[in-house]
C-alpha cells in the first residue's frame, strides 16, 4: 500500500480556499502474504476464482463464508467476537461456528424449513442470530433479518410479505410482537424463542420452541445422520433484505448466493481484509451492510468478526477501537458526526494506533468528516457507495487510492457505471427509445449501473413490476443522482426525490449540508425545498447545532451569512434548529419527514424511523 493521498474537487462549485493535497504514509503495513498482494483490477471471473465453490457448480454462501476455513487453515482463528454491555465477551471460532451452523441448518429441516423457504431473526447481535443466518443459507432457505428494534406492525408486514417460515427471536420481543399478531400469519409456522430459561419455564405450545431444546436435538440427529450443506446454484435466492424506507415504503430485494462474489471481491479490494484482521462493522445485520459487511464478505476473507450489541455511545466505540485493536473499522457518516459532536480531543484520550483503514456507507460522507478522521485517527475516513439493491460495494474510495473529500470514490473493477441524462421527472429519461449517457465531468445525472454484477438483486419481492421499472435501456437506475468527474471520481448530488429546483437552479441537499457542516457550531444538518411563489422552491435547513452550543436568533442569522458566503445563490433562506433531526433506524437523515413536517402533508411510512430515546 502506497502513500494515501486527499485531493480537492476542482470541479466542484462554491467553496472558498484551496485545500493543498495531504500526504501521509498509513501506520502499518497490511499483512504479508499471498493475499495482501494488492491487485489493483480484477473480473467477477477472477474474483469467483477466489471462492472455492461446491461440486457441479453448486455456490453456497455459507460454504465460503465458514465451512472453507472452519475446515481449513483458519480453523482456529476466532470468526466473531460478540461484545455486550454487562455481560462477558464470547467468541467462535471458525471450525466452532462450522460445527453450530451445520446443527442449525439440521434444526431448520428438521422443522421443516425446505430449499426456498424464508427464515428470520429479530435478534440483537448475537451467536443465534449468526448461527441462524448461516445454517439457514446451509439449509437451503433464504434468510431475512429483521431489525430488533422494529416494532410490532413493521415486523408483521414484513413477515406476512416474506411468508416466512420460521422466526427465531427472543422472548420479550415474542412476547410483545408477534404473538398478538400470529393469527394473522398464516405462513408462520414455528417460533423459536433464544431465551427460553430453564426446563421448566420453557415455551410448549409446538409452534414455539425454545432454542436450546431445538439445538439439542438437532445435535442428536446430526450425530445420527450427518448433514450435509445444500448445493444451492449460484442464482438461487439466498437473502431477502428490506430497504431503508428513506424515501417511502421498504422494499424487498432479494439476493441470490452468486453475490457472494461481489462481497468477498470487495471486503479484500475495498475493505482491505485478509485473513485474521480486526474488523468492525458497526452496522446491524437487519440493514443490509450489517449482513453483506458484518457476516458475509468479512468471514469469506478469513478475518475476526467484532460485533457489539450496545447502542451508540461515544466512549464506549473508542473504548471497542482501542482494547479490540481494531485494524479496520466500517461504519455510517451519522455515527462519524455524532463521534465528532464530541470533539477531537476525546479521540486522542484513546489509543487508536491498531487502525489501519476507516470505511464508511449510508449517506453522503461530508468534506468535513474526511478531515476530521485525519485528526482524530490519523487517517482520512474512506467513502463507499452502495444500496440495498446492490447486495455490496459499488463506488468506493480503496487503500492506495488518493481520497477527493466529498467523492465516493471510483466505481468498483468490474462494475460499469453511468451518470444518466434526466427527463421533465427528474430521473434518468428515454429519449427515442435509448437513454443517454453524460460525459460533462459537471453534468449532474442519475447514476446507473449495467447489470451483471453477481449481487445484483434479482426481483423486488412481490412487486415485479417495480422491479422491471428499475431497469431502463440495459441499465439499473439507482434513484440517486451524481457527477462523474474527468479522473473518474463519483460525486454524490443527492436523492432524485430529494433534489431542490429553486430559481432555476438544481440543488443537491449533499451540497448544502456539508457547507453547513463546515461551521464549527452545527452538528448535522438537512435540507428541504420549501415551495415558494417566485422561485418555485427555496432552500430549508434543519440543524442541530454541537453540544455546547445554543440556539439564537444571532447564530441563526450568522448561519444563513455563512452559507451564503459558501453557497452563492443555492443558500438555505430559513434555517430552523431542532433538537434532534428524524433519522431511520439505519442511521440516514429522513428529508422526507422533514418536508412533511414543513407542509403539513401526511407522514408516509414510519416504519423505520428512529424514536430517539
Ligand atoms: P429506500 O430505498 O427504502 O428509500 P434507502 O435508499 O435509504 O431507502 P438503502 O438501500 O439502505 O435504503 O440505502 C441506499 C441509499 O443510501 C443510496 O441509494 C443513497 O441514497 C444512500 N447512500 C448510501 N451510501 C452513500 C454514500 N456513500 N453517499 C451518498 N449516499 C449514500
Ligand atoms: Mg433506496
């Protein structure tokens, strides 16, 4: 790995002041060995010649993600480390978790769950919920996670949409969930419940199962009949994910086992992961980067999963960096901004100088927050882009590569992208039958990507017709809308639904956000156009402001100074503070709430929001 390098956008608008380049040489090598060599392109083909595969050409994911090392040379390496407040830090190894999951995959058949059939937890982070979702996808089944904070409608729409099968989740949330909606859920046949206590208080009823009686008797008939994994092909379903719910109700997007190509592929190119590193992803497998990043492309690389239950708190995730030695570190812009509400200082009372690669996914990563990373881990934080669509990375900024603060970075090898012209809608238009790609580095378009990539979803579950209006002219239209420099640099303008016209112009929400950003009382910001008589829309800005700061009307009118010297003509007009903004619970700042909210206009689907505590 050569010098890491941040370069400036020349091309971008606004701004004041030239940032020089910074140069610096990262802490310490990778790992020696045949896997660091660092291979700066790659083809889907080579990458599926990483994996090993099944016989006849059968592609489990589970085989690559355990069974490989579990059987191999990594039997001994710890695959995850699960850390929890108050209670002791456990951990499997790769041959353990071979073993538990193969136990798992029997405990599902034995109920009955067959090839194609859909399981689900709604766990914390837990071994039950990696054990399920591995034995499920050695099982044959498709496994869906469900966030463990969901409350009792989300969890039964998307039961009753996945006509999931099997449920495994803990006894408070059976409780509270879903057994006053289990009668209307046909589909749901058993419940295994991870808590169950002792013998004599465990659930009896047949439908509702206690894990570890469940587990017991799998491991009797394991021992009497062996298992073995399923020979799944490499296009068959594999996970079913729900989106965000940013923008309006989730969707299902399912995945099939090939994808495991593409996570392996970009958890060594982009993550930088060789066997036994220290990695942390801090997102929740019921997202999909907790699921593609915090199981899948981590484990099929051989590297030690740390994994923690406890919800966000500053002292406690530099404490987890510090003691765990983390060496690479995945996690969201939201959770970056709140470690940077606290100040640098608080970074440096930790000794953070096992770090070696900080990643981030979710959100539009802010100039600001790049920047900060250098201070506070000495090492500027890398962006990558991607979707629930997508199943892994698309866009990314890699080890070696030189950063542009405020770009995603460059599209992944083997992944063709294009920055699309829109129509009068806003999103990418058909002209004469055929699409038409921009090549102006400053055009702003939707971003598209030409199907093939192996985690590509392969159906939006029981909308087909929504899935078949992804897909325009040989390409994937992402909703998103970006800037493709000259040099090949992505640059994130924002949503499609959230773009603002005002006066003529196109503003990104990302733009302004991240200028506001740049004032050294303002937390986080979002952005909405107001409807406004003269200019169509006017710019809004919601802030939160640092935790010593307080709102007035000086600091507002400040704040609206500043942005106009940043932003010329495409600064917010009004500024409001809020205590806190809406968020979904994967951590993306809801604008559409926001704008809802303005206008007085009905909220939509809450399913994901977060209740701030
Ligand atoms: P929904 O599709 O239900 O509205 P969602 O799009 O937020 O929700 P996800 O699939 O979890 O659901 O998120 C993907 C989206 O997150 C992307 O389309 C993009 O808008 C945003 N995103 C992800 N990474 C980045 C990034 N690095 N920079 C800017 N935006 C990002
Ligand atoms: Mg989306």
């Amino acid at each position: 790995m050569g010098e890491v390098v941040l370069e400036r956008d020349e091309g971008a608008g606004g701004g004041e002041g030239q940032r020089p380049p910074i140069a610096l040489t990262p802490r310490r090598a990778p790992l020696i060995g045949d896997w660091a060599v660092r291979r700066r392109t790659f083809t889907w083909r080579q990458a599926r010649g990483w994996l090993e595969g099944l016989p006849g050409g059968a592609l489990n994911i589970a085989h690559e993600a355990v069974d490989r090392h579990g059987r191999g040379d990594l039997a001994d390496v710890v695959a995850v480390r699960f850390l929890a407040r108050n209670e002791p830090t456990t951990e499997l190894t790769y041959a353990e978790l071979a073993r538990q999951t193969d136990v798992t995959a029997v405990a599902l058949q034995d109920l009955g769950v067959r090839r194609g059939d859909r399981v689900c937890t709604l766990l914390p982070r837990s071994p039950e919920l990696y054990l399920t979702a591995l034995g499920t996808l050695k099982a044959g089944a498709v496994y869906c996670p469900l966030f463990p904070a969901f409350g009792m409608e989300p969890v039964r729409q998307r039961l009753e949409l996945g006509g999931v099968r099997v449920l495994v989740t803990d006894s408070e949330s059976y409780a509270n969930k879903v057994a006053p909606v289990r009668d209307r859920l046909p589909d749901l046949q058993t419940v295994v419940v991870v808590d169950a206590g002792g013998a004599g208080d465990e659930p009896s009823t047949a439908e509702v199962m206690a894990w570890e009686t469940v587990m017991q008797e799998a491991s009797e008939s394991l021992q009497r009949n062996g298992f073995e994994i399923v020979s799944t092909r490499p296009d068959e379903p594999a996970l079913l994910h729900f989106t965000s719910g940013t923008t309006g109700r989730p969707k299902g997007a399912v995945h099939v086992h090939e994808a495991v190509v593409a996570h392996h592929a970009t958890a060594r190119f982009s993550l930088d992961l060789s066997p036994g590193d220290l990695y942390w992803c801090t997102a929740d497998p019921g997202w999909v980067t907790g699921t593609s990043y915090g199981i899948i492309g981590p484990l099929t690389c051989g590297a030690t999963v740390i994994t923690d239950s406890a919800d966000f708190d500053a002292k406690r995730w530099y404490s987890i960096l510090q003691d765990e030695k983390v060496e690479v570190f995945y996690t969201a812009p939201t959770a970056l901004r709140m470690l940077m509400r606290r100040g640098v200082e608080m970074a440096h009372d930790y000794d953070l100088s096992s770090l070696r690669h900080v990643v981030s996914v979710g959100e539009p990563l802010n100039p600001e927050a790049v920047l900060w990373g250098l201070e506070a881990f000495g090492l500027p934080v890398h962006d990558t882009w991607w979707q629930t669509e997508t199943g892994a990375i698309i866009v990314s900024n890699y080890p070696g590569m030189p950063v542009r603060p405020g770009s995603m970075g460059r599209p992944m090898p083997g992944v063709e992208v294009g920055v699309l012209e829109r129509g009068a809608d806003g999103r990418a238009g058909v002209v004469d039958g055929h699409v038409h790609v921009l090549d102006d580095p400053h055009a702003v378009g939707e971003l598209a990507i030409r199907p093939g990539w192996p985690s590509m979803f392969r159906d939006y579950l029981g909308e087909p017709e929504r899935y078949a209006k992804a897909f325009v002219d040989g390409w994937y239209l992402t909703g998103d809308l970006a800037r493709l420099d000259g040099d090949g640099y992505l640059w994130f303008v924002g949503r499609a639904d959230d773009v603002i016209k005002s006066a003529g112009h196109l503003i990104g929400p990302f733009e302004v956000e991240s200028a506001l950003m740049e004032h050294p009382a303002v937390a986080e910001v979002g952005v909405i156009g107001k409807p406004d008589p003269l200019a169509g829309e006017i710019v809004k800005a919601f802030v939160t402001l640092k935790a010593d700061m307080v709102p007035s009307e000086s600091l507002r009118r400040e704040l609206i100074t500043f942005g106009r010297k940043r932003l010329g003509s495409v600064a917010p007009r009004e500024i409001a503070f809020e205590e806190h903004l809406p968020h979904t619970r994967s951590g993306k700042v809801m604008r559409r709430l926001l704008k809802a909210r303005e206008l007085g206009l009905p909220e939509g689907d809450l399913s994901t929001v977060e209740r701030p505590a």
